[in-house]
C-alpha cells in the first residue's frame, strides 16, 4: 500500500517530533485510471485532435505531462482543435495517446518506427526510448513498467502545477486562493470527483473563484496529494490529515494514514491512535491500538500522554489479563505515575485505581517495594486494598488457574515440530514426532511465567530431528532431518502441512539427504543449504526448491562445507553465519548468499559458533546460543553469548547473554521479541524444557515457561492456527502441568 522513510528512532520520551514520508504507491494508479474514465465519458476533456477522418478527445494537462508539443499549446493558451494530418498516422498518434492515460506501450519492431516519428514529431521522449531500445534489440525487462510509467506521467503534471501551466480553476478558502487543474482534482479526490461530474454548477468552468468550505490548510493537503501521492509529516500532522480525509472522502489519503496507524505505532503515538479509533468507530484499528498498548505498556507509561490518560481508560488497561509486563510491579509503577502526576486532583481516584492491581502476584521483594511509596504506608486505606489482594491468594502451592494471574493469547502461535528427548525409562533417546503450538502466555507470581501448550498433531510417517522448518503463507514445510541415530538415517523427504486445513502433503525429495542444516524461502523459491549427509559430515552444495513445478534444482554452493550453521532472510537477501566444518571448528563468519551469484563475505560475529539460533527483528540479525571451541582444551563448551548484526553498517553488536545453554533449540520471534526454545547443555549433557524470550528495547532475557517436556534437535516457526483449536478445553493428557510454588521468592 505504501512506502514509509524515516529518521533513526527517538528515545521514549523524546519530545522532537519524527518526520515522515508516506507515499500511495497505487495513487499514480488510481489517478490515471480515473482520468482514462472521464475522457471514456467524455467529462472534463478539453481538447480535440483530428486525425483524417477521426476525432479524439482527451485532457490537455495528461497529453501536456507526456508531449512538449501540448506543453507549450497549454502554456499559450491555444484553443481549437488541433489538426495533426501529415503529422503522425493514427497508429502512432493512438500509441501515445494510450501511452499517456496508461502507461503501457505495445510495439514491435514492425511498428517501431511509425511510433517513433509520431513521438518525435509531438515531442513525447520517453515513448520514443522505447521504440529506440525495440529497434536495436534490448529486452523488455530494460525498459521502465507500465505502473513506473505512470508515475513519471504524474510527476510531470506536478511540475505543469508548480510552474502554473495550464491552470484552470480558482479555489478560495478562509480567504486565501488556490489555482489548479481541475481534472487533478477530480482524479486526485472523489469529493471533487463529485463535484465536478455531477452537473452541478460547479463543474463548469466558472467566471470567478470557487468558494469552498474547507480550511486553507486541507485544501491544501488535498491540491498536494492529488499531485503527487505522498505525505510529509510528524504523529500529530498524520492525524489532521486522516481526520481530513474522512470529512472530505479522500480514499487515497485514508488509506495511506489507516495503513500507517495500523503498522507504525509507538509508545508515544498508540494513545492518540487509540482515541482516534474510537473516535470514529474504527474497531479493528482500535483493537491493534489496544493491543499495541497492553504489550507496551512499561514504555507507554514513560511518556508525557500516558500522564493524561482518562482514568477509565488506565482502569480498563490496569484490569485487563492481556496487560504485558515483566511483573505485577510495573503495573503498580504505572498506577502511582499516573497519580503523582496530579496528586491533589487524582487522590480520590487512588481506590479505584490500586484495585486493578494484583498485588496477590507480586514477590516478597516486590511488596517491599510497594510498602516503600508514601501513600501505601500503614495503617491506612490505599494499605488496605493491598492486605485484600494478598488475603485472596490461596494457602499453599497452587496452580496457575486459580491465581488471577494475566494472560496474553497472540494472534499468531509457536509451533514446535519434531526433536529428540529422553525416553520414559531415562535411558535412551527417542525421537519424536510431536507438534505442539502456543496457546497462551501466564504471567505469576513475581518473575514466575509459563506457556500453556496443546498438540497440533504428529510430524507425519516417521520421527525426524535435526531438520529444517520454513513457512510461505501461513504454511510448514519440513525437509529432511534424521529419523535415527545412525550414519544412514539421514532423510530427504519434504512435507508440507496448512493448519487451516489440518493436512499434510507429501513434496518431492529433496537431491541430497540433510540433517543438522537451513532452510529459507526468497523470491519463490526454498533453498536448502549445507548439511550433514548419509556419507559426508559437512556439505556445501545447495539446491533450491521450486513450489509451482514441484522440483528441486542445483544452485551456486556456499564458500565452504558447512553443518550446524543458521540463516535467514532480510531485504531480499540470505545470510548464512556460524556452523562447523569437518575439522568440527566453529566458525564466526558471516555471508550474504546472492542465487547465481558469487556469496559476499562480510563482518566475522564477535563470537564463533554452531548449533546456534539465527532471526530477523526490527531489521536487524539476532544470533544466540549455540556451541563455541573450548580455546586451550579442545572440544565444545556451551556458548551463551548473544549479538546483533546491522546490515546497513556491516557491524555486530554484543548483547545480553543467555542465562541458560540452548544448543540446537528451537527459535521463532513473536510480537517483537525472540523466542529460544529448549536443546541441550553440551557441558552437562542435559536437555532443557526452558525457554527464554528476548526483548530488544530493554536488552533481557526472561524465563516466560517451558516446554511440554525437554526436546533437542527441534524446529520452530510461526503460524496462524483454527479458532477451533484455541477455543475448545485442551484435556488434561494435551497440557503440561501449570503448578506453581508458594514462595516465588528469589526466582
């Protein structure tokens, strides 16, 4: 819908106001698709070609954007038809006059030159081009697309409006006047559309300005985007405008803010965007404002318009299950921001408010904390609320159910597949073919958190580990992987499954057996890349799958044989780091895998490892976890550390590192944050049922659960699973155990 440029992000609090670009790409579309309809009607046209026989009516501002010919005949004013026997044939005069309204130019050689002649004759360069690059053989795929085309017809009637050629309407508002092309009007915006088409007097050419009702500063941005598809502005300019678009039914304008609101909110501007929502009745906007705030809520209530939110609305956020935080501690932080912003005015409101907090939740430590703020002291009321919250927790352990803990169910779901684990006898391994997705997210006692999970089904056939997972609309795929433990049991199959509809389907076989290796999808295309086989440890061969045909090809290999490594796709382009040769080493470089081209070395990890997890969040790479060599000892030890990588800058950057051994876990990210799932410990050899999220605004990682039980060698992805599914009661054989401790001290 749109394209969106702005300026590094400000801190939460920052008072400058960010700048924004925004641009419609269908806008160029749409203008020129409602021009070519008016002159079908014959509305608006104001020039008449003859041509033999013929007549041809049009618009003079669309035929003056493509041709210097019309140009200089609307800077002068000339009226009449305008004769062009001798001039051109019809053909090479419809070309272009199809060229202007569409874009679109059907040449061959056989008509190339005729369409040349008309085009240097009227002055229309860039159909011209074309018939040039047709004669001497270049391929279409070098030449501008129709859609292309159509914007640069669009901004050459901008520059006819800056530069006031051919103008032909005055509009007044709040006194000031405003001359412009009445056709852009009526193509750029459907109340003009309107107007202008319906018989009224206003669609006639008028003696004197044309009064409007509008403010300057909307006419304003209405002439603006009518020439050009794009806004310039900050939050508070964006919606003006999109409160100026509803009055004034400008769809483009719109659906251009709608598009924004819905993709770009911020602490700072999902208040606002909220209001605004319902407002207007705007209720799925509203709900993704909603939602914006509850899993935001900590860097909501650090900005100055958390300070002046209604009081029924900060009970409505306080209140809800869905509120995202850390602990119940941040929701108090909020709740005594929020009063001491006003504390005269505010204090009769403190009952109302301390109530939606669930002090029951809080950890020793945390209630230390609380007994700390003034108006909590004891004795007293506001103390009180607190003794009630605390004399709700049932004695003894309990389980998550009958604690008021918060609950958050995502839109969208983890999906773990496949893996090995201990058998029921805790002698030997098993692999597994175990799905299982996310179903919801429990916040307890102090830093206690834990994911209910339900089964999704079996992986189909057989048990596979160490293989790869990679999702293309909403549907998994799983390629290869080992059923077994032995040097044969290395799989080449591929399956893919749609949750929507619960099935699976069987693929073509991938070439070449694969374990332990990646899988990523671009363009169209799956490409397979390294790997452990039945017969060599490591390999550097990749071959590309393609859906459509339903085969796998061979493609450019990568620099090295590797295993163990990750990839992952950002802007257009595979990024392949880490992983282990067959000397067994890690490795810390990085490379930017080009289909068919040579790969792209570029800055080595701070860190070197294999077995690690690899995601893209907020345009940036995030690699954790893994294996590392163990520097003077030889052999593998646990590697922890976490980094960054900006492709912009070509640098890694450290992060917080893992408090927990995940070795060939699983990792999705979700709602923003990244998510490592499971593994092992390579210095305890112990598998690990732990999960740890990652959140990148505040550099932590945080135990939110664990597993139905400890997996290795598993895969993660996300998915959009069946209402049915998230709605029904899991029965007790489906979900993990949900206890918790009495005394969450020191978790």
């Amino acid at each position: 819908m749109s394209t969106r440029d702005k300026p590094p992000e400000a801190e939460v609090g920052d008072t400058t106001e960010q700048q924004w670009t925004l641009r419609s790409e269908s806008h160029a579309e749409c203008f020129l698709g409602a021009a070519l309809q008016l002159r079908e009607q014959h509305r608006l046209v104001d020039v008449t070609v003859a041509l033999g026989l013929r007549s041809y009516q049009a618009h003079s501002p669309i035929l003056a954007a493509v041709s210097s010919v019309f140009r200089q005949r609307m800077q002068y004013r000339e009226q009449g038809a305008m004769e062009l026997h001798g001039v051109t044939t019809p053909r090479g005069w419809e070309a272009i006059l199809n060229f202007a309204y569409t874009g679109e130019l059907e040449v061959t050689p056989e008509t190339a030159g005729e369409i040349l002649d008309a085009a240097e004759s009227l002055g229309v360069p860039r159909v011209a081009e074309i018939c040039k690059m047709v004669l001497i053989g270049m391929q279409a795929e070098d030449r501008l697309s129709p859609a292309e085309e159509k914007w640069e017809t669009l901004r050459s009637l901008e520059e006819l409006y800056k530069e006031g050629i051919g103008w032909d309407l005055e509009l007044k508002a709040e006194g000031n006047s405003f001359r412009v092309h009445r056709l852009a009007l009526a193509c750029g915006c459907e109340f003009f559309h309107g107007m202008f088409t319906s018989g009224m007097k206003e669609s006639h050419q008028a003696d004197g300005p044309l009064c409007t009702r509008f403010t300057s500063t909307d006419l304003e941005l209405v002439i603006s985007f009518a020439y050009s598809g794009t806004l310039v502005g900050g939050w508070d300019f964006l919606l003006d405008t999109a409160q100026a678009a509803l009055q004034y039914q400008v769809s483009g304008i719109w659906e251009l803010c709608l598009d924004f609101f819905h993709h770009q909110l911020s602490p700072e501007s999902s208040l606002d965007v909220l209001s605004f929502a319902r407002a207007y009745g705007l209720h799925d906007l509203e709900s993704t404002a909603e939602n914006f705030v509850l899993r935001n809520f900590a860097h909501v209530t650090a900005t100055p318009k958390f300070l002046d939110l209604p009081v029924n609305q900060l009970v409505e956020f306080l209140s809800s299950d869905a509120l995202y935080i850390l602990n119940e501690l941040e929701a108090f932080q909020g709740a005594i921001c929020w009063l001491n912003a006003d504390p005269a005015g505010r204090m009769d409101r403190a009952d109302k408010v301390l109530r939606c907090i669930r002090f029951s939740l809080m950890s020793t430590r945390e209630l230390k904390q609380v007994r700390a703020e003034k108006m909590m002291a004891a004795p007293g009321h506001l103390y009180n609320i607190m003794v009630d919250s605390l004399a709700s927790l049932p004695p003894g352990p309990s389980k998550m159910e009958q604690l008021p803990c918060r609950m958050r169910y995502p839109q969208k779901v983890i999906v773990t597949s496949g893996g090995d684990t201990l058998a029921k006898n805790m002698a030997t391994r098993s692999p597994t073919q175990d799905i299982w997705f996310s179903h919801r997210f429990w916040n307890g006692i102090g830093l206690v958190k834990q994911i209910e999970w339900r089964r999704l089904g079996q992986l189909p056939e057989e048990p596979r580990f160490r293989h790869a997972v990679a999702v293309k609309d909403n549907v998994m795929y799983i390629f290869g992987g080992k059923n077994y433990y032995g040097v044969r049991d290395t799989m080449c199959s591929v399956f893919k499954f749609d949750p929507l509809c619960e099935r699976w389907e069987r693929l073509a076989d991938m070439t070449s057996c694969r374990s332990y290796f990646q899988v990523v999808f671009l363009d169209g295309f799956f490409y397979a890349m390294g790997g452990s086989s039945n017969d060599v440890y490591c390999l550097d061969s990749v071959e590309c799958y393609e859906p459509k045909t339903n085969t796998w090809r061979p493609c450019e290999p990568l620099p090295a044989p590797l295993c163990g490594h990750a990839a992952c796709v950002l802007d257009s382009s595979i990024y392949v780091c880490g992983g282990s040769d067959g000397s067994c080493r890690c490795h810390s470089t990085l490379i930017r895998y080009l289909p068919g081209a040579p790969p792209i070395p570029l800055a080595t990890m701070r860190e070197e490892r294999a077995g690690h997890a690899m995601e893209v969040l907020n345009g940036q790479i995030y690699v954790a976890g893994g294996l590392r060599w163990r520097d003077g000892h030889g052999g593998y030890a646990d590697q922890l550390a976490c980094e960054t990588y900006n492709p912009k800058l070509d640098v890694w950057v450290a992060l917080s590192p893992l408090p927990q051994p995940h070795v060939i876990a699983a990792s999705a990210v979700l709602e923003g944050e990244l998510y490592i799932l499971g593994g092992y410990s390579h210095d305890t050899y112990r598998d690990t049922h732990l999960i740890h999220c990652y959140n990148p605004t505040h550099d932590r990682w945080v135990n939110v659960g664990t597993l139905p039980q400890a997996y290795a060698d598993l895969r993660a992805c996300v998915l959009e699973v069946p209402a049915s599914l998230r709605g029904k009661d899991a029965s007790p054989s489906d979900t993990p155990n949900l206890g918790i401790s009495a005394d969450p001290e020191g978790i």
